[in-house]
C-alpha cells in the first residue's frame, strides 16, 4: 500500500541545506543539499520512521493533502511536494 505524504520545504541556499517536514509526522526532519536531494532523503527518511512505527506496532498516519496546510501562517512561504511512500 502506498501513501501519499505533503513535504513542506524550507528554501535552502549555497551555504544552507533544504530543509523538509511533514507536518502529518509529528517530530520529523529531513533536509538535502539540492531540492532533489531533499525529496529524495525525506522519502527515504518516511520509508524508515513508518517502518519504525509498525515494528512499535503502530499505525502509520494518515497523509493529508498540501491544500490543507498551505494555507496555515506557521508555513508561509515554504515549499511543498508530495511524496509517495
């Protein structure tokens, strides 16, 4: 089963990495030296928190889409992707 996870990414510049949350995972960081990067790393980074929780015998949560979030002023002028996971 897939799911689809909204990453909100903070710009990262020459000397500052991107920086990427989502907001659906509570705690969760994951940051690249490119934007790809970013992606690439979050993706990988979800793959293992949610692998995590199952082995707590957790329930992964439930992504809920950009549009709900884009909007909200504690993410205001960040970035956002999706990524399935």
């Amino acid at each position: 089963i897939f799911m689809l996870y909204p990453l909100a990414i903070q710009a990262g510049d020459r000397n500052t990495a991107f920086g990427v949350i989502v907001p659906d995972l509570p705690g969760f960081f994951s940051a690249g030296d490119t934007y790809q990067d970013a992606l690439v790393n979050a993706r990988e980074a979800i793959s293992l928190h949610l692998a995590s929780l199952a082995d707590m015998g957790l329930d992964s949560p439930s992504g809920l889409t950009a549009d709900h979030y884009i909007n909200n002023p504690e993410y205001q002028g960040w970035l956002w992707d999706v990524v399935e996971v």
